[in-house]
C-alpha cells in the first residue's frame, strides 16, 4: 500500500516546462502523450497502406474483369488489351506501375512484338489499302466498301452499276493486297491475326471494313498508348464488328490457336494470382491499421480525461 501510495503521488508530480514555452504536465500525463505520440506515429506510416489496399482491390478487379471477358469472348483478346490499357492511364502511379508488370509479360508472351516503327509503317499500309484505286471508274478501295454498305448514298450509284460485272476482280485485288501485307509481317503474331481476319472476311465477299475510318487512324491511336501499342489492331477489328463490317468468326486465333490459349491459361490467371496475394498482404496491414486506429482513439480519450481530472483538482485546490 505504501509502494502504490509512492506512485500514485509520483504520478501527480508536475514537470516543469516553462524554460520551452510549455505549460507544465504531470509525470502521469507524459506518460499518456508519450504513449499516445508513439501510436499516432506508427499509425500514420501504416495508415498509407489504406490507400494501396483500395487502389489494389480495384486493380485486382479489373484484371479479373479483363480475364473473365478474354475467356468469355477469345476474338476480343486483343481489343481487350488496348482497352485494359487505356483504363490504367489515369490510374495512380502504383496502379500503373502493375499495368507496365503485366504488359511486360504480355510482350513475353506474344513475341516478338512491332515496333512504335513497325506500327507507323503498317498504318501506312492501311492508308495505302485504303487509296488503292480499281474498277472503270478508278474508284478507291475506300470507296468500295462505302459504296457497298451505304446502299442508298447516291454519291455511289455510279460505282455500284458497275460492281456486278467487276466485283469478282476487284475482290481478288483486295486479297492479293492483303497477302502482300501479311507477307512483310509474317512475324508478328497480333499483325498476322488482324490481317488474317480481313482476309477471312474478303474470302466470304465481306469488304466493307474498307469503308470505316478508323482504318485512316491506326497510327494516330497507336502514338496515344504508353505502352501495348500494337494492340491498336485488336481496337481496329472491335470495330470491324462494331459496325457489322466482320464478324467475331474472322477473328479467330487459327495457327496462333496454342499461343492465345496459353496466354488464357496461363499468363493472364498466374497474374492474377500474384496479385491477389499481394492484395491479401495490404488487407492484413489494414486491419493492423483498424487496431491502432482503435487504441490512438483510446488513448485520446484517456488524455482528455486526465486532462479533465487535473483541471478538476486544481480548481477545488483552489
């Protein structure tokens, strides 16, 4: 009893701190604020895993999003890349920092890969496609396909009196071209999957992708991506059938059949999982996080209190 007495005046002893501009404190109340700084300290570092675990959650949603719909529609793998990219622009840095570790194994996966050059001289070859002129009214393969799919614009009843006779030519132009592109980029896998659809598409009489614009702005929108720039030409087939000039059996995975798949399989999922554990890892920090919060507020309140207390006594002392 003695003992508890001698602390319990120790405890009340005040400390002076007028020499620093502080008001003076009782032994018992530094030992709160020492305390409480302590936590508030630890708290503040591992409060910023709060905002990572929320930034991670959503990563790990929409890579989870991005294989669910690569599964669910194969022909859309490549269109789904550009868009994955596109949602990560305005991402935080961390967010776009797992963005540059995916596209890392992306490029693994399908290479090799074009260029920024190789894909400013395939957009080049699109424009080219596009201008080539055939037929007795040297109308261009733009003209064509407009000429084709807008079957009541009378800027084009001329050229369509003369496509019965000479459409069976013109499609047999339209498929050398296509071979001649395929040809000067036989190694790139993603150039050979787009321009296969084309051809598949012309094989069946289908020419009216010539028709859309966006085939004027590949390299307008490969020079918008970070990175993936390729994947432009899955954005161009989306919309091939997105305006119903092809349709999603053209732009089938063919020879490259294995490599898709394993892309599917195996990259894509192996991903994801290290980044679910990842998020695993930030969720335990931010229940650690919710703990301290807990005792940082305990301890503010247990200030307050004492605060209280002394302020009480020093009154009925006077």
């Amino acid at each position: 009893h003695g003992l508890e007495r001698s602390l319990t005046r120790l405890k009340a002893e005040h400390v002076d701190f007028a020499g620093w501009g502080l008001r003076s404190r009782t032994i018992e109340e530094l030992i709160a604020e020492t305390r409480l700084t302590s936590t508030w300290r630890l708290w503040r570092n591992q409060s910023r895993g709060i905002e990572r675990s929320a930034t991670m959650k959503l990563v790990v949603e929409m890579f989870k999003e991005f294989h669910e719909t690569m599964a669910r529609e194969p022909e859309k793998t490549i269109y789904s890349l550009y868009t994955l990219e596109q949602r990560f622009k305005e991402a935080p840095s961390e967010a776009q920092g797992f963005m540059l570790m995916f596209s890392d194994r992306v490029e693994q996966a399908f290479s090799p890969n074009p260029s920024e050059e190789t894909m400013v001289r395939f957009a080049a070859d699109m424009v080219r496609l596009a201008n080539t002129t055939y037929g007795t009214k040297g109308r261009t393969f733009r003209d064509w396909g407009r000429a084709r799919r807008h079957h009541k614009w009378a800027v084009y009843d001329s050229l369509r009196e003369t496509m019965p006779a000479e459409e069976d030519g013109f499609l047999n132009c339209l498929q050398a071209a296509l071979v001649e592109i395929l040809g000067k980029y036989k190694e790139y896998v993603v150039i050979q999957w787009f321009v296969n659809g084309m051809l598949r598409s012309a094989d069946e009489g289908g020419y009216t992708f010539l028709g859309i614009d966006e085939l004027l702005n590949v390299e307008m929108r490969c020079s918008e991506k970070r990175v993936l720039g390729w994947s432009t030409v899955g954005w161009l087939g989306y919309q091939f059938m997105l305006y119903e000039t092809a349709s999603p059996k053209h732009f089938v995975t063919g020879k490259t059949t294995a490599l898709f798949q394993q892309f599917m399989t195996r990259t894509t999922p192996g991903f994801h999982f290290q980044l679910s554990e990842f998020s695993g890892v930030l969720a335990a920090q931010e229940r650690k996080v919710a703990d301290l919060q807990s005792k940082l507020l305990a301890g503010m309140v247990t200030l307050v209190l004492s605060s209280v207390s002394v302020a009480v006594k020093a009154r009925a002392g006077q």
